[in-house]
C-alpha cells in the first residue's frame, strides 16, 4: 500500500500541471468555449489497482484519500459532482492515462441526466434509489470523456488485473456558479500555468 501512495504523490505531483493545460486546450481549441474559462486548480488523478489488491489495503488507502479526494485510490459510488461541491456550471473531462476497460472503469447513467435525486451517506446515491442500467466505455490512452458535473456516474471495480489510471479535469465556461461555500479553487484560464 505504501509503494501505491507514493506512486499516487508522485502522479499528483507530475499530472496536476499537465492536466490543467490539458483542460485549457480541450475547452478553448475543441469545445471552443469563447468564455474566460476557470479551470480546478488540484484535478483528479485516479488510480484504480486489482479490487482483491485494493481489498487488502482498503484502510491504508482511504487514509491517502482523506488527504485528496474519494475516488482516487478507491471506487466512488453513483453520484452527481455537485454533490461534492463543484460548482453548479462544471464540466469534466474524464481522460485514460493508460487503458480504461469495461471491468475497470467508470459506469454512466445518461438518462438519469437532470433528475435531481436524493443524496445519501457519503455522496453517494441512496442505497434505495433506483437509477436503472448504466454504461461502461472500452478507452485507449488519451481518449477522453467529456460531461456535465450532474450526469450521474460512478466507479466500477477493478475486476481486471491491472491498474486503471485516468485524470480529471474539471473546467467552468464562466465564472464558477457555487452553489454553497468554495470547496475548490477554480483558475482563470490564463492563471494556468504554461
């Protein structure tokens, strides 16, 4: 578990300025967002060893997590972003570092797009709460994702062999709408450094 986290410090160190000109370009040369964007200044970097290896090390794990983020190191349940306090006009580009499998992923729930559900433990969706089928996506390294903060997603476990690494990158075409306190901090884009 040790030898993961220090790996994990190591990608946050490494990643967290690629990520973020990453997003700048995506938005501004892609999408073509014509607004000043605020781009999240930590980005998500998400690794996802063997479930029966992470079952091992679960505690040491959620421990490195209570430092980052949840679903960093450990699956996330179903759940909206804004839950987790992003703002209310973010949007993520969820990219593959290495490859990203239907047994190793992230399952969505389009349809459930725009329904507001009930929140439960741990900003996640409540035990009892019907949300249907999901889908999963077979990625190739730099293949991306690209979606608003309140489609309904989740992680999938790792039933595969190896280790799922992707990056999340969050960015608001706009100032960021909060829809309560600050929680992240969001950049200009031309804060970012080059």
């Amino acid at each position: 578990a040790n030898e993961l986290i220090q790996i994990g410090h190591h990608l946050v160190e490494r990643m967290t300025p690629l990520t973020m000109q990453m997003v700048k370009a995506v938005a501004k040369e892609i999408l073509q967002v014509e607004d000043e964007i605020y781009i999240q200044e930590s980005p998500g970097i998400r690794v996802f060893v063997p479930h029966e290896v992470a079952t091992r090390h679960h505690e040491e794990l959620e421990q490195w997590e209570k430092q980052r983020s949840r679903g960093s190191l450990t699956p996330h349940g179903p759940h909206l972003d804004s839950w987790l306090h992003h703002p209310m006009n973010t949007i993520n580009i969820w990219t593959a570092v290495g490859p990203v499998k239907p047994l190793n992923g992230m399952t969505l729930f389009p349809h459930m797009f725009g329904r507001r559900l009930p929140e439960g433990d741990n900003s996640q969706v409540r035990s009892d709460q019907y949300y249907g089928a999901g889908f999963n996506l077979d990625m190739k390294p730099g293949d991306a994702l690209i979606f608003h903060i309140d489609h309904l997603h989740g992680s999938e476990l790792n039933q595969t062999n190896e280790s799922r690494v992707v990056v999340s990158g969050r960015f608001t075409p706009g100032e960021p709408k909060l829809f309560d306190a600050r929680w992240y901090n969001y950049l200009p884009s031309a804060d970012v450094p080059e």
